[in-house]
C-alpha cells in the first residue's frame, strides 16, 4: 500500500525549535516530490513548497520562504520540515503529500495523515 | 503568485440534487506544449485529510465516484456533483500546479440543506 506516515502531535514554546517529519513506503520514494501544505485552525490549505528527495532540490513558496525548512534522508524515505524558532502563528496542522509522477499527473496524489503543532507559552 | 478563487464560499444542497462549484484562476492554466489544464480538486471531510478527486481539470483519480465531474479550461474551471450524498459534506478546494507556488483556492464548504 502507497502510504505516508507523520510524526506526531507536537507541544512546543514559542523559541524553541522543531523537525516534524514524513514517511513513505510502498513506492519509489526518491522518484516522487513530497510537498508540505499548512492547515491553521479552521481555515483553508496553503502550499509550503515541495522536495525531491532523490537530489532534495526544493521550491518554496514566497510565503514559507526563510520560515521553515524542507529536507529528506532518502536513506530511510522520509521527508521532513524544520522550524529553527516557533512562534504562536505557526500552531496548525501540517500535511505533507506526494506529487503525481509528472508523466500522469502534478497533484497531490497521496496525503500523510497530517502533524498538529501546537505553540503556547 | 496565481491567485486561485472559489465561489461559492460555502453551499447547502439538497440530498440527490447538484452541487456546483467554482474556481477562477488569475491566469490560464493551460500548458502549450501539450494543452493540458494543470489543476486539481481535492475533497476534504471534517477532521481528515484531503483527497484529490480531479486533475488535469477533468480526469478523475482512479476510485471517485463517477457523480464528480470536472470541467473547464484557461482560467475558469468546474467541479459538479451530479446527486449529492451525505458523505459528500466536506470542504473542496481548486489548486493550480502550473507553476510553484501550487496555489490553492480558499476552499467551498459543501452542506446539505
């Protein structure tokens, strides 16, 4: 079964850091780019930016750009996001997900079950 | 960035009847080289993740029920449910991948009435 699978829910302060991360199994991991979508608390989806894990080039979006960072241990096929600092604003629910192939399709084909972090003094 | 935008903001339809949706891209989606629509549909049902439905605009992911329809092209796009079911109460949401950021729209919240 193609899956992704989160770390889970994280409590943090605000200053102190955090990697969440992102398991696949059952493909090829190094062949598909995983992206990272945020989910503040009742509110829609927004693209964080994507990697590749065969090489870890990443595109991040303007808006995330500087705020996170996105890496992958192909050796283990996982992926991850690293905050160096939360703040308040960072509390939601992260989702990473595969990126079709490029030969069939571009979307979001596969969705990990989504990390909840949580950050308050 | 491609600024992506929905309407309705939210929509309550009867059980059996159809839901419409719209997605209004601030440029055209379509790819010269081999004229495809480079956007997406996803579901997402309270308090799980989204599930992508449609891509290319109009193909839908293998397992979707056949009552999803996606239709459109350039920047104005289409996700209709044929016979709305119960458990298709959720949040939709449009996204473009024609070009990083693969922006989002602010998502539909689908009730029934």
């Amino acid at each position: 079964e193609v899956q992704l699978v989160q770390s889970g829910a994280e409590v943090k302060k605000p200053g102190e850091s955090l990697k969440i991360s992102c398991k696949g199994s059952g493909y090829r991991f190094t062949t598909y780019w995983i992206g990272w979508v945020r989910q503040m608390p009742g509110k829609g989806l927004e693209w964080m930016g994507i990697i590749y894990p065969g090489d870890s080039d990443t595109r991040y979006s303007p808006s995330f750009q500087g705020q996170v960072t996105m890496s992958a241990d192909k050796s283990i096929n996982t992926a991850y996001l690293r905050w160096s600092s939360l703040k308040a604003s960072d509390t939601a629910m992260y989702f990473c997900a595969r990126r079709g192939d490029g030969f069939n399709h571009d979307a979001f084909d596969i969705w990990g079950q989504g990390t909840m972090v949580t950050v308050s003094s | 960035d491609i600024v992506m935008t929905q309407s309705p903001d939210s929509l309550a339809v009867s059980l059996g009847e159809r839901a419409t949706i719209n997605c209004k891209s601030s440029q055209s989606l379509v790819y010269f080289s081999n004229n495809k629509n480079y956007l997406a549909w996803y579901q997402q049902r309270p308090g799980q993740s989204p599930k992508l439905l449609i891509y290319w605009a109009s193909t839908r992911q293998s397992g979707v029920p056949d009552r999803f329809t996606g239709s459109g092209s350039g920047t104005d796009f289409t996700l209709t449910i044929s016979s709305l079911q119960a458990e298709d109460v959720a949040v939709y949401y449009c996204q473009q991948y024609y070009t990083t950021p693969y922006t989002f729209g602010q998502g539909t919240k689908l009730e029934i009435k």
